[in-house]
C-alpha cells in the first residue's frame, strides 16, 4: 500500500511520509563512486548540540569555534539570530571534507547524520507534543540509493546516532517553531532577546560565565548542588540554557527567581540611568 502524500520541502525529495518502521534502501560507503559529492556543496544550519560537539571536538572555546566555522543568518523575518557551516573560501565545499572522507566524522552535525533521509517535525494545535515525519532525499548526484540494503528508518537512526542529537536539540526546535507560529509579541522579541537566545544556543562558554554571575545569582534561586553540576557538564547547562529561554520568551516558569529580584533589578537600572546622566552632565559642562 502507498504511503499517503504530504507537503514536503522543496528540493529532490521523495513526497512519501515515512514512519519509524518504514523501510528505505540507503547506504553510504567509502569506495562509491559518488564519496564526498554530498559534502561539496553544503547549506547546513547548525544546532545548539552540533556547535558543542564540534567546539569539543576541534580543542576551541564557543567563541572561536563561531568565529571560524560559521556564517551567521536569519531564521526568520524578524531577524531571529542562526548560524551556518562556513564552506571553504574557494568553494561551497565543508572545511572538514578530505579524500578519506569527513574529517570531524564522529562528531558530525545533525544534517550529516540523517542523509539522504530528511526529518520535518510539526505540532498540531492544541497538541502537547511535536510530531515528526521523514521523507527520503534523492539527489542526482547520490549513488547511495542503488546500493542493494534495505532497513528500517528507526535502524537508520540508531546507526547515524542521531537519537542523542534529536534529544537535545529537540526543546531547541520548540522554541524556533514557537517563536515563528506565536502572534506578534513573541513573534517580535526584542533585540535583548535575541541576545539571550544567541548566547544560549551557541555561545555556551558566555552563558556559563553569565550563569554564574553575580547578577545572575541575585536574580535566580538555583541550587548549590545544581550550579555545579552546570558549571561542570555542558550538556546540563544547555538543557538548562533552552528550558531558561522558554522563561524568558514565553514566561514559562521554570527557574524560581528571589523575592526582591524584581526590585534590585530596577534599582540598579536607577543608578545606571543616574550615573549615565551625571556623565552626559559633566560632558556638557566642560
């Protein structure tokens, strides 16, 4: 029986929606005569999880990871602040690609892993939770197709290891798609959100410096135990960064803040705005 037809995005793709246990006919291996074709002409956006293995992976701190490996753009027409895979300077070829493949392979990006297989993830109205399909991407140039293996998608998953990827950029993609489909304020944040939102998603060495700031501290009621565990282990400090975003997006609570928080922020406003005067003051007097 034929899979019903959906829209799927443009490009060479298959209009079938799969499920888990469908199967599809797929391999890519070392010594096809199409290796590397796919890795020569990139367009891949990178996820909050794919920056904190690759920065791992490469010995660099998130800003020079950022620095040298992405292009920045924007997700959507509000300006919502994303990053790319910088290709080469002399082509769209990936800076990681050699003859023996892809130099980072173990640590690969998200896209990398579910190709040619292409995930959309959708949440119905009303719905708790994202649905998510995947469709099979047939390129010209991708010999992959022919090989003579068939497996199941959910197979295919566990074999590019995408599962843990999926897990954490999951909240990550909640709140993109959130932010696209909510009314116009969410849909418009301002500039200090999108701040926020770069410095959670990619930039994880500020946001840890900014998590144990005394600001931070004075604001929020985070347990001892837990800032250290944040401190120490990347993971837990993104999936807090993205839960801490939904807070301050969508005013989903989920970090308790201190009673007189409120008021110590503006109170230090006061004396910003104060010392800010005094110096436009003492400028114009001289």
């Amino acid at each position: 029986m034929n899979e019903p037809k959906f829209d799927p995005p443009k490009g060479p793709v298959e209009p079938v929606k799969l499920g888990l246990d469908d199967s599809i006919q797929f391999q890519c291996r070392k010594g096809i005569a199409c290796f590397n074709q796919c890795c020569q002409n990139i367009d891949i956006m990178l996820t909050p999880y794919d920056i904190l293995r690759l920065k791992n992976r490469l010995g660099l701190s998130s800003e020079e990871f950022i620095e040298k490996y992405t292009v920045p753009f924007e997700m959507d027409g509000h300006g919502m602040p994303g990053l790319k895979l910088k290709t080469r300077e002399d082509s769209p070829a990936c800076q990681f690609v050699t003859d023996e493949g892809c130099s980072v392979y173990e640590d690969r990006p998200a896209a990398c892993r579910y190709y040619a297989l292409g995930l959309m993830s959708m949440r119905k109205k009303d719905s708790p939770a994202d649905e998510d399909s995947y469709f099979m991407v047939k390129e010209d140039h991708c010999l992959g197709h022919n090989e003579p293996r068939t497996l199941t998608v959910r197979e295919y998953r566990q074999e590019q290891g995408v599962d843990i990827y999926d897990e954490l950029n999951q909240e990550w993609r909640q709140i993109v798609l959130k932010k696209r489909s909510a009314g116009p304020t969410v849909g418009q944040p301002s500039e200090r959100s999108f701040q926020l939102f770069f410095l959670a998603s990619y930039n994880l060495d500020a946001f840890r410096r900014f998590v144990e700031s005394d600001a931070f501290q004075q604001a929020y009621d985070v347990a001892p135990d837990l800032m250290k565990t944040l401190m120490d282990d990347e993971v837990e400090l993104l999936k807090f960064g993205l839960r801490f975003l939904k807070q301050m997006l969508f005013d989903e609570k989920f970090i308790a803040e201190k009673p007189d928080a409120l008021e110590k922020r503006l109170k230090s406003k006061r004396e910003r705005e104060a010392r800010f005067k005094e110096l436009e003051a003492g400028r114009q007097g001289t």
